[in-house]
C-alpha cells in the first residue's frame, strides 16, 4: 500500500492556493505541517495516499520528475472539466484538455496540467 506521495515545491503559498483550489472538492483536507502542506484523502485510515508537498530537504531547487504524474481521481467527467479549469486559474498550466484519450478505455476521461512548479497532474474519472 502505498503511504503517501511527497512532490517538491520552491513556494509553498503559490502551491497552497493551486492545489486548494480543487483538492478539498475531491474530498482531500489541508494540514499544515512545519510549514510544508499534507493533504489528507477522505475517509478512515487506510485510504488513499496523503499528498505532501513540500520544500526539498537538501536545499536544492524543486523540480518536476521527467516521467513523474499523479493522478487524482473525480466523480464525474463534469467535476473534471471544472476542477481542471479551476486549478488552471489558480497558476496551473494545460498539458492536455479534458476529454477521452484513443490510448484508453471508453470510458477513461482524463484531463492533464502542471501545478506552477512544473509537477504533471492528471485528473480523471471512469464514470460514464
């Protein structure tokens, strides 16, 4: 099982607006933990990983892992499309609009963007 996802980000409070903007509709509350941000998942533990994002401990610049995504899951294809142009308008950049993929299922809809550090986010549902 995995724990938790941790993610590097040089300014915390851009991260914090970013990813407030849409963790809490899916369910994810905010702790703040020595000034780094712990995104909690719903439900009683175990559920899925918390998600952390965090100043790099070796003090280097943050940077976004070639290959590295995260991907959250919605309730609906229109949760999708609102929290993609949510996170959008909070710093985010598009990697891919929402919508269905020909790599994929039928029913797989998924939408890609970059939080303001360069981290690749996928939001997606498998819900008709």
């Amino acid at each position: 099982m995995i724990a938790y996802i941790t993610i590097g980000a040089d300014d915390i409070p851009a991260a914090e607006r970013f990813y407030s903007a849409f963790l809490p509709a899916l369910g994810y509350r905010l702790e703040h933990y020595h000034g780094d941000l712990s995104y909690i998942p719903p439900g009683e533990p175990p559920t899925s990983p918390d998600f952390y994002i965090k100043s790099p401990f070796n003090g280097a610049p943050a940077s976004a892992g070639n290959g590295t995504m995260v991907a959250f899951q919605a309730n609906s294809q229109q949760q999708v499309r609102d929290l993609h142009a949510t996170a959008l308008s909070e710093g985010g950049t598009d990697d891919g609009a929402p919508g269905f993929r020909d790599a994929y299922s039928d029913n797989f809809y998924v939408a890609y963007l970059r939080d303001p550090q360069g981290n690749k986010l996928a939001l997606f549902t498998t819900n008709p």
